[in-house]
C-alpha cells in the first residue's frame, strides 16, 4: 500500500533530538516497519496548493497520516482525487482538518490517537490562564527590555484563586484542566457541554454544569475553549457572544483556532472587553506574518498569550501519538479491531459523540 505522512520540517532541531518523532525528518518511527511490510512510505510537508507533494501524491494514496499541528486539509474536493484512500490516521488528537461528513460518504475510515497529547494540553491551558491572571508576559519582557516598573505590571495582575472558570467542552482535556483547577480554591468549576460528566466526575471536582452558552460564559471569569472543531463550534466565539462574556474575562483556546473568529477577538481584546487571550491553536496553520492574533494587545498593552501550535506536541506527547499511530496501522493491516476510542469516522458513519450532535 502507499502510505503518505504530511508532517512539518524539523530542520536542525531534528536532526539534534530524534524524540521530535513528528517532523519530516524523523518520520514518525515509521519507515523500518512500513518497508519491512513491504508499503510504500512518502513523507513532506509540502502541502499547500495544486503543485505541492500533497496533492501530488493524495491520487493513488491507500492511507494519509496527518497531524494537527500542520494540518494537510483534506478537503471534500482533494477527497474527490484520492480514488484508493481508505484510511486516515491523525498522529494527534483532533481530525477537523478533514472534512469528516465527506469522510462518511465515501467510506474512508478516519483515526485519531484518542488520548495521546490530552495531558500536554491541560498542562498548557493551566499555564496560559495562570500567565494571563497573573500578567505574566508583560513582565517578562519588561525584564529583556532592561525596564523595571512593578507597578506598571501589577496594576493587571489577579490570582486566580476566588475565580469563576468554566470549560467549554468537558471531555477529555477539559475534565483534566478542571482536575487541575481544583487546588487552586477557585470561587466556582462551570463546564457547558452537551453531553453531561457522569455525577461522580463532576461531584470529584465540585464543577457546575450550565446549559445555556450565554449564560455559561456571563458567569466566568476565565473560559477555556476544550472542544472539537465542527460545523456546530466554527465561529461560536464571536462578536455576539463576546458581548455576554463578563468584562475583562480572560479566554484560553487550545482546541481549535477557528471556534473564535480572529477580528472579533482582536477587537475585544483592544477595547478591554476581554483582559486577555491565549492559545497556540490558529485558524490558519502556519498563521501568516500579518495575522492579527500575533501582536493583538489589551488596552494596557499586554494581555496576548500566543504561541505557535505546540502544546501537544511535546516530546513526551510525540512518543505516545507515534506510538499510537503505528499501533492503528498494525491493527489496519492485520485485520485486528481498533481501539474503539480511537475511531472518529468508521466505515460510513462517526462512531464519536463529540464531533457536534447528531
Ligand atoms: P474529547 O472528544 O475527549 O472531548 C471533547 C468534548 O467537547 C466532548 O465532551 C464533546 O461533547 C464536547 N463538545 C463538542 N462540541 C461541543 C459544543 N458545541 N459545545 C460544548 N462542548 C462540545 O476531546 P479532547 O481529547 O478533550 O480534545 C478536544 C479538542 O482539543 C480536540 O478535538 C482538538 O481539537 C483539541 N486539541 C488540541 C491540541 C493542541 O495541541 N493544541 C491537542 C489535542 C487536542
């Protein structure tokens, strides 16, 4: 079979540290097993436009393995090309850069490694809210600029204890991150999710379900962003919504770039509306130069917590996603069931619950 791996350049950091499994360079740990088995194994991270490897090679594909963090975007129309695709493994967690309904129709199977970088991401969304509480970039870069005015950093740092944060989507990263917030003695856990925590979990973190959004988001202080990108999230924090937040909240996003609409946030942010924004997660990946979210600033001049999309992919998270895919490539080609946690489209229809409602 031909398997072809979209992944991102490691350049020098690659080639120095062979745990960055997910770069072109190092291929995922895969090549020794797939030759051995006698596959075919192209790997680039040439993937945008008509004339890049992606489209080059998506017409005679048995299986794609893609990644998140630079997403090939298998669209309905790249689908139509690809006559022999069969199956799609995200080396990752989070497939919306494949156009899942179109997936159903045409019988391609699409895989994540379910659980693979959840801890990364609650570990990263504990630090983003903590580094826009506490006003943390600004006083860092006042230190590398030489300056030292604490009161010019103070005047917009908070503790987190005494706050009200909330998760939109409670699954498996916003279950963490609630886990992870409770030694903090904040005031009130609120989580809004269509499907509710089972008692027990949401009794072991005293977390509050609120069903309507904008009621959700009126009453925190701090929201996290903790679902799936699908038709029923694309756009959901918007001007609209922004207005019901509380003034001043602090928003994180790490699960997908596109549940905000970047104008919308960039401007809520200069008018103090929101106190901060961060995340690592773009609506475009990699984010052009220009893109707002890059130099967006609260009215104080802080307030932007981006970085590029990373959270789960650190190195301990690579080892897992790697392992993982290979684990559902083996299953594939010897027959054997999948990981049923694993399967986001199966033969014909989502076997998830938390790609939207249906
Ligand atoms: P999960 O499937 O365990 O949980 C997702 C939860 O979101 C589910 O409980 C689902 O019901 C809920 N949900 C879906 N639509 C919703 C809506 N409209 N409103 C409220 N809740 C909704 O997934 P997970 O492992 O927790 O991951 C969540 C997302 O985080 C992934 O889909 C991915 O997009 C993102 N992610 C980002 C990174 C990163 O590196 N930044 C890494 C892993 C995952």
């Amino acid at each position: 079979m031909k398997v072809l791996a979209i992944l991102y350049n490691g350049y020098e950091a690659a080639q120095a540290e062979p745990r960055l499994l997910g770069t072109v360079e190092n291929e995922l740990g895969l090549r020794s097993y797939l030759e051995s088995q006698g596959h075919e194994y192209i790997v680039t991270s040439s993937k945008e436009g008509p004339d890049s490897d992606f489209q080059k090679h998506i017409v005679d594909t048995d299986i794609l393995i893609t990644t998140p963090f630079h997403p090939g975007y298998l669209t309905r129309e790249v689908m139509d090309k690809a006559k022999n695709l069969k199956l799609c493994v995200t080396a990752g967690v989070g497939s919306d850069h494949i156009d899942l309904n179109a997936a159903v129709e045409r019988k391609i199977q699409v895989l994540e490694v379910t659980g693979s970088n959840v801890v990364s991401v609650a570990e990263q969304v504990m630090m983003s809210i903590l580094l826009l509480v506490r006003n943390f970039v600004p006083a860092h870069e006042m230190i590398e600029n030489g300056g030292w005015q604490v009161s010019e950093i103070a005047r917009n740092a908070f503790d987190l204890e005494g706050k009200v944060v909330g998760t939109l989507g409670a699954g498996r990263i916003g279950y963490r991150v609630l886990q992870r917030l409770v030694p903090f003695n904040c005031k009130e856990l609120l989580y809004f999710d269509y499907n509710a925590l089972p008692a027990e979990a949401e009794a072991a973190v005293g977390a509050r379900r609120v069903q309507d959004l904008k009621e959700f988001v009126s009453q925190c202080d701090v929201i996290t962003v903790n679902a799936p990108l699908h038709e029923g999230t694309l756009g959901l924090i918007n001007k609209d919504l922004l207005q019901h937040f509380k003034k001043g909240a602090w928003l994180v996003d790490t699960a997908r770039g596109a549940i905000c609409v970047a104008e919308d946030v960039a401007e809520a942010l200069a008018s103090g509306q929101l106190r901060g924004y961060a995340g690592d997660v773009w609506n475009v990946q990699p984010a052009p130069k220009n893109h707002p979210w890059r130099h967006m600033k609260n009215p104080l001049g802080g307030g932007n917590g981006m970085t590029p999309h990373y959270s789960g992919t650190t190195l301990d998270a690579q080892i897992r996603y790697a392992e993982g895919t290979k684990t559902i490539l083996q299953n594939y080609f010897e027959g054997k069931p999948q990981e049923p946690g694993n399967v986001i489209v199966g033969l014909g229809k989502y076997e998830t619950k938390a790609y939207g409602q249906r």
